[in-house]
C-alpha cells in the first residue's frame, strides 16, 4: 500500500484537487492522510461530507506548522510506500502510483519529474538533465539548488523515511532530500513529468517569506549541522547561483 500524504492549510480548492488526483488512481491500493493546518472547520466538513473512506483525516488544534504538520503526516504513514503531497499539487497520471508501487519493489527511493504551472502556462525546466543525473549519484548538489522540486516527486519506503529538520525553511527539502538519498541503497530517477505543482497562489509559503533572510539563516543551520567542506562549497555555489539572477 502506498500512504498518500497531503498537508494542507487554508485552501480547500487546491486540497479537493489534490485528494481527486489520488482518487483517479487505478491499480494500487493506497491511503490518504490528510492533516489540516487550517485554524477553521472548512476542509474538516468537506473531509466529512466527502466520505472518509480512504481517508484518514487530523485537524491539528492548535496549528503545528508547515513542518510539523508533514512531520505529522510521516508519523501517521501505515503504507510501505510514501508520498507527500503538498495541497497545491496532484498526480499527472491516473495509473502513477500503480507504477511507483512496482518501482519501489526494487529501489528505496523513486524520484519523477513535474510540471510547474502558473495559471495556465508552464514553466520551463530550466535545469539540465545532465545536472540532475550528477546530483542524484552525489547528492551534495541539492545542498545548491533543488534540482528535483516538490516533495511529491519523491516517493519512498517506509523503511528509510526520514524527518524533516523543523529549524529550516527555505532549504528544509533539499536537506530532507539529501538525508533521504544518504539513507536509502537505491534510488532511481525518472524524467517523466508525473507531478503537477501549482504556483503563484496566494498561500504558497514561498510568496510569504523573506527568501533572502530564511536562506541566510538556513546556510548557517545547515554549516553546524554538518560541519563540512564539501556541504560548504555547495552551499556557497548556490549563494553565487542566487546573486546572479
């Protein structure tokens, strides 16, 4: 079984997008875990009046927060395989966790690719192949730039889940990222674009941060955490890579 988790906070279209994605699926069998952030009701009487069924639903009362809540979402995971999927995205392909479920049976972790929208329109991938596949067989790379995008586009075992570090912000899945790849004994990537990411909406937390002060302090966490040249070095390219934009 493959849990399907989706973290969500304030946006009740973008959740009913994301949970009818994992419904459309054909051939696997899964669960939906879905943990609300949302201080109000409104994604919980949608939950209810939907029909639970296949889903397991957690209203956090307090909030937790972004990263405590896909903390929670792991915590909660009864499948042998995961996927967390954030509430502005969904599946691209009806029969995607048919095929990660058989791709999983040979490999710890499975990595995609995704489609980024804006409204409407795509937007290019401007990473090269080439990149990824060096960053994928070295891994401190993502210590750059993420190169592999959403966390949805990474499914795993359960046996090698890691939690996400709830001191970072801005680099918390690529760091997630690299502990993952770091844990797991085989991970494969496929180009295929089997993930859609929603973007530019109002509640995306990337539009309600500062990027410049939480990477900064982001750089610094992960410096101490590892205390390392080689994480170092990445970390520094990826400042020059953000200058020269």
């Amino acid at each position: 079984m493959i849990s399907v988790i989706i973290p969500t906070y304030k946006n009740l279209e973008l959740c009913k997008q994301a949970v009818a994605s994992v419904f459309k699926q054909k051939g696997c069998d899964y669960e939906i875990i879905i943990t609300d952030d949302t201080p109000g009701n409104e994604i919980e009487e949608w939950a209810k009046s939907y029909g639970l069924g296949k889903i397991r639903y957690y209203h956090n009362v307090p909030s937790k927060g972004a990263i405590d809540n896909w903390n929670y979402g792991l915590s909660l995971a009864m499948g042998d395989g995961i996927i967390l999927l954030h509430h502005d995205e969904s599946f691209a392909n009806d029969e995607f966790l048919k095929e990660v479920e058989q791709k999983l049976s040979d490999s710890d972790v499975v990595v995609h690719g995704r489609s980024v929208m804006f409204g409407d329109n795509v937007k290019k991938d401007r990473v090269p192949l080439w990149f990824k596949r060096i960053g994928f067989a070295w891994k401190y790379p993502l210590f750059t730039l993420n190169f592999i995008g959403p966390c949805a586009c990474v499914a795993f075992r359960k046996s090698v889940a890691v939690d996400f570090d709830p001191r970072l912000h801005w680099k918390v899945d690529t760091e997630w990222y690299y502990r993952l790849f770091d844990n797991a004994k085989s991970v494969k990537y496929f180009d295929t674009p089997e993930i859609i990411s929603h973007h530019g909406h109002q509640g995306q937390i990337t539009n309600n941060i500062n990027i410049a002060e939480v990477a900064a302090t982001d750089i610094k966490i992960i410096k101490d955490k590892y205390n390392s040249l080689t994480v170092n070095f990445f970390l520094w390219i990826g400042k020059l890579l953000y200058k020269l934009k």
